[in-house]
C-alpha cells in the first residue's frame, strides 16, 4: 500500500496421513507398526504493518490503553472481569489500539 494501514499474512497447510513409504516435506512422522503417520495442520500468522501515512507532513500519534481495571467479583457464570480504556486515540498517521478492552477468566 502506498499510504494507510495494511496486513501481512503468511499461511501454510499440512496434512495427516498414513502412509507405507516415508514423503518428504512433512512436518514429522509418527512410526504406527507397520505403516508411517505423518502428522500435518494448518497455520496462519497475520501481523499488523505500520502504517504509512496519507497525510503529507504528519507526525504519528499512537493510541494508548489505560491500565487495567481491578478483576471484579465473579459473576453467576463464575467468572471475573476486568476493563481499560483508551486515554489517547491515534491520529491519521499513528497506530491504532490493537487488543481486547475486556478481558474474562
């Protein structure tokens, strides 16, 4: 992107089989008596870019959380919950608040 925010993704998929000859490229095999398990799965990673900005001449401004509220008494579903809040906002060029403004356990 030439300005604003973008996301980088990096993806792989691996599969589970069984096989009698051992395949390259698995992520590991697995001896089952006779026969090979190779062992697979999927994986997806995304991470956020830092933004470039759209507006000529901006100096980035990023968002800033408040710190954690204490855990509140546990609710009928017996779980607890704690709150922030934003204390600064980004501007046009700065990063944005990324992350949950409840947390539950």
């Amino acid at each position: 992107a030439e300005c604003g925010s973008a996301t980088r993704i990096r993806q792989r998929s691996l599969g589970l089989g069984n096989s009698r000859v051992s395949l390259s490229g698995e992520l590991f095999q697995l001896n089952a008596g006779a026969n090979l398990a190779s062992c697979s799965g999927t994986q997806v990673d995304m991470e956020q870019c830092a933004p470039k900005s759209c507006v000529p001449g901006c100096v980035p401004l990023d968002c800033v959380f408040e710190s954690w509220s204490a855990w509140k008494p546990p609710t009928w579903f017996c779980l607890c919950e704690r709150e922030r809040g934003i204390s600064r906002v980004n501007n046009a060029c700065g990063v944005p608040c990324m992350g949950p403004l409840v947390q539950t356990k």
